[in-house]
C-alpha cells in the first residue's frame, strides 16, 4: 500500500527510555495468547520463564518510518469512517493511537506487549508495541505492510463497534452467559471487527492518498489466516478447542475480512445475526 497523505495527528508516542524486559521470549507470547482465547489470566506462567533484559531503548526519531506508517493507516481509517458516520447520520470521533514498549497504562488496565495490539474502550485508544511486526512476519508468517495496516484496521473496528453500542451490548451480555456462551457471543464480535477492517479497505482504496498495491489484500488475508484460534491453539497445545474460541477460525477471520473488502457495506456485517459465521 502507498499513502501520500500528512498522517494522522492522533498517534501518541510513548516509546523509549528504561529497559525493556522481555517475559520469556516467544513461549511467553504463546502462553499470553492462550490466555487470551481461553479468557483465564496465565501471566503467572509467564513469570515462571527465563526473562532476559534488553538494550535501553533510545525515544525515536521525529522521522521514524515506522511511526509515519502507522500515523498514515490511521489517517486512512479516520476519512473512511467519517464518511460511514455521515452517511449515517453521526459524527465519528477519532480515536488515539499509542506507541509504547514492553508495557503500557491504559484505562483497561496494565498489559505488557506479550498480549499483541489491543483497543481500549475505557480510553478510546488503540494500543501497540510495534515489536508485534517482528512477531507477526517471522513467528507467525505473516510479512507485508498491508498486513501491518490490516491489525490496526481490526483495532479500529472495535473502536467504531464502541461508538456504535456494539461492544456495550455484548459486555452488558456477559454477566448472563456461561463461559462457553460468551465466548461465542466473542467470537461474533472479533468476526465484525475483521468485516470492518475490510470495509476501511474497500474504501481506502478511492481515497486521493490511497493506493492499493498488488498483493495487499492478500497480505491481510495471510494475517488473519495466521492468528486463526484454530491455528494459534494447534501450534501451541497440539490440539484444537472450539468451545475456547474468542476470536474465529482462520477460515472464518478471512471470510469476514474479505467480505467486508468486497462489499464496503456496513449492513452486510452482522455477524450476530447469521447463520453462516
């Protein structure tokens, strides 16, 4: 993807000084993940692991290239969705991107970067450590920028499942449901998420400073075909539990991806009212 936009005015960044301690290297990701889809909290595990310290990291530079990428892609979503919004009769409000390293404070809590990016209703902040690149092309096979842009496309998804009373409605949900039950009400959720993220796509692309290149799509499906449950739990436990699905299988990550891509239609992405998921 090429973006010939300013960039976004809407990225804090909150890199750099002090060590970084790195929990257990990729095992300590892993177990955070799983924790993630089973909805159980296993960083107790992850304190039982080898840490290592790394270098003391330097604040970047006003130039980072890094940091111009994903202020671009924010920039992106940001016109996307106001348009939505309008068509709609609503007002879209931006939300913040923040930069951090090895963890970070937010209105959701304390989270290290072993978690990967997240979204925080609380604050209306989408959360990165951009180490997750790294992860997400050599651990999870998953290379390209376009698959870089399509995590922070999903992240931004949840904020306008926010504003919508989406996110509301399926938290309001779950002091009714068994464990088993919201996890697929979860699932429904993150499937959204990703048929958003299509959306951006489909209409980032007849943005002015927005140019597709070949192969990015495919980049984005590579991705969440990558971060699948099946797939996370089959590498990491050997086997496969439907039941602790939160996010969807990869088959159904990329469906709604590329559903959202073909479509551009916010109607066509009611995951909570489907008999196909």
């Amino acid at each position: 993807m090429q973006w010939f936009g300013k960039g976004s005015d809407n990225v804090e960044d909150g890199r750099g000084g002090g060590g970084r301690v790195a929990l257990g290297g990729g095992v300590g990701i892993i177990i955070v993940i799983l924790g993630l889809l089973f909805g159980k909290d296993l960083t107790g595990l992850v304190s039982q692991l080898p840490t290592t310290t790394e270098q003391t990291q330097t604040a970047p530079s006003a130039n980072d290239p890094q940091k111009k990428f994903v202020s671009g892609v924010l920039e992106s979503t940001e016109q996307v969705w106001d348009q939505q919004f309008a068509a709609m009769g609503l007002q879209y409000e931006h939300p913040k991107l923040r930069l951090f390293t090895g963890s970070v404070q937010s209105a959701c809590g304390g989270a290290s970067s072993a978690v990967g990016p997240f979204y925080c209703p609380g604050d209306h902040k989408v959360y990165i450590d951009l180490a997750f690149y790294d992860d997400l092309k050599n651990r999870f096979g998953a290379a390209g920028d376009f698959a870089q842009a399509y995590v922070i496309a999903h992240e931004v998804g949840h904020h306008v499942q926010n504003l919508l009373g989406i996110s509301g409605k399926v938290e309001e949900a779950r002091r009714r449901l068994s464990e088993v039950e919201y996890n697929r009400l979860s699932v429904k959720l993150e499937l959204q998420a990703d048929f958003y993220a299509g959306v951006w796509a489909h209409h980032a692309q007849n943005l002015k400073d927005f140019k597709l290149d070949a192969g990015d799509i495919d980049e984005a499906l590579t991705a969440a075909n990558a971060i699948g449950d099946d797939k996370l739990q089959q590498q990491a436990q050997g086997e496969v539990v439907p039941d602790a699905f939160t996010h969807g299988t990869s088959a159904q990550r990329m469906y709604w991806f590329k559903k959202g891509f073909d479509t551009g239609d916010l109607k066509q992405g009611d995951t909570f009212n489907t008999s196909r998921l």
